[in-house]
C-alpha cells in the first residue's frame, strides 16, 4: 500500500511542465509525503524568504481596502489581463424601479419589511396546497422572523381573505401555476438604458396559465389609506410589473396576457396596462 501511494505521489508531481513547488514545514517534517520520495530527488533550489515577515499572530494590522486588492491584482495579472475588466454588470428589477422613479408620498411597508417576508411566504404555501393549517405555518414562520405569535391568526385571516378573491378563484382553475419564480436575462448594451451588458434578475411572486395565456401577479403588502393612494402605489410599483413581464416573455417564451399588482392590507387586484 506504501509503495502504491509513492507511485501515485510520483505520477501527480511528473505532471508540472515547468515548475513544481513543495511546501515544507520543518517542525513536521515526518509528515510530509515528499520525504519518502527524496532519496530519488535532484538537490532543491530554496526558494528566498519574504523581505518582509507578516505580524506575530495577534498582532494588529489594517485590513486590506478595495484599492488595496485592485492594485494587488493589477500587480499579479498586469493592468491589460482580460480578467481585471468585468465583462457583465448586475442589477435587480427592484433597484432599477427604486432608481428610477420617484416614491409616492407615504409610501411605507405597512406592518414592515418582515410582516411582508411572512406573507409572501405563507401565500406561496398555500398556492401549493390549499389544505394547510395556516394558524400552525403563521406561527412558525412568524417566530422565524422573530415577532410575536398573537399575530398567526391575523395573518392567517389575511391569506384566507387573498385565497378567497377572484384572482386565487382563477388561480385554483388554472392549467399550471408558478409561486416565487427566479428568473435572469442578460440585456444587451443600449437596451433599457444600460450602458453596458447587464444580468437582470429578479422574483416573480405569482403566475398561472389559463386557457388563453399567463396571468403574473405581484403581491404588495404597502398600507393603503385610500384610492387616490392606492393610485399613486400602483403607478410607482407599475415598471417594476413591465419588466417583470417582458423579461419572463423573453427568457420563457410564453405570452403573459395579464399583468398586475395585488395590494394586500386593500384585498385589490390592479391590472397594469403595457
């Protein structure tokens, strides 16, 4: 077996073309496998110590800037290496909205950010099985998000109310159904304003097939102090929609007939024109 692991120690260091490095540390030199094979080795150039030692361990020293890991990088590959220039920027449908439209007054999260997370989660089981204990899953996933528990029978009233409109009426009879679907498309420079190639990504809470094509549906948890105000959110959140359907038509090749936002705190479903 000692003999079979030199062979295989030998055969893995003839593959270097040019240059093969060993490590060694001295303090556990019985330890290293090249020692068994030295005997048949040429006398080994040392290579030369670091001008400059690191600290001792402990020792504080500044943590490395981004400057600092360019130039590092610039250093090893030179400043012509393909690899130092990004071939590709990134965004997210939801950074492109905030970015370019202006927040409509009062616009807030309503019960928060995590009462949204819970919400969004807890339709998304349910559009998968509409026999769930929703008390039960409310509480779990309420005290994931860390808040209180005396809220699983509001939010499960909610998801009963949402589950009871013509929307998840139409949902139930659909053909197919898709909850929380992922999605990337890479855009070509100069379309939708992008001055370079960029992957866009983004999550689509809700579509199903009907007869006819696809229905996409965004869920919005903002509070909703009247219709003027519902408006306003429903302009604001409208891009956001847009994109979502010509990014999913392109990457799917499927044909989304009907795009729209449902506000959840006003129970409506509003339909976004192309």
């Amino acid at each position: 077996a000692e003999a079979e692991e030199d062979r295989l120690l030998y055969v893995a260091g003839t593959r270097a073309r040019s240059l093969l490095i060993i490590s060694d540390y001295p303090a556990r030199a019985g330890q290293n496998p090249w020692n068994r094979l030295a005997a048949g080795l040429p006398e080994l150039p040392q290579l030369p110590e670091a001008e400059t030692a690191w600290p001792q361990s402990g020792a504080s020293r500044p943590a490395p800037s981004a400057e600092d890991f360019h130039a590092a990088r610039l250093h090893f590959l030179g400043p012509a290496a393909p690899s130092g220039a990004p071939t590709y920027a990134e965004t997210s449908i939801t950074a492109i909205v905030k970015q370019g439209a202006e927040r409509p007054p009062g616009l807030a999260a309503g019960r928060g950010v995590s009462w949204g997370r819970v919400v969004h989660r807890l339709l998304e089981e349910l559009a998968r099985d509409g026999s769930l204990d929703l008390e039960r899953l409310a509480a779990n996933l309420l005290a994931e998000e860390g808040r209180p528990g005396e809220e699983a029978a509001e939010m499960a009233r909610l998801a009963r109310d949402i589950a009871a409109s013509e929307l998840w009426r139409r949902l139930r009879a659909a053909r197919r159904r898709l909850v929380e679907l992922p999605f990337a498309v890479k855009v070509p420079a100069g379309e939708q304003g992008f001055p370079s190639d960029t992957v866009v990504t983004g999550v689509v809470d809700l579509v199903f097939e009907e007869d006819d094509g696809w229905v996409l549906a965004d869920y919005k948890s903002d509070a909703v102090a009247d219709e003027a105000h519902l408006a306003a959110l429903a302009d604001y959140y409208a891009p956001q929609v847009r994109l979502y359907r010509a990014f999913l038509e392109r990457q799917a090749g499927i044909r989304v007939k009907e795009a729209g936002l449902y506000f959840l705190a006003a129970g409506r479903w509003v339909v976004i024109e192309t």
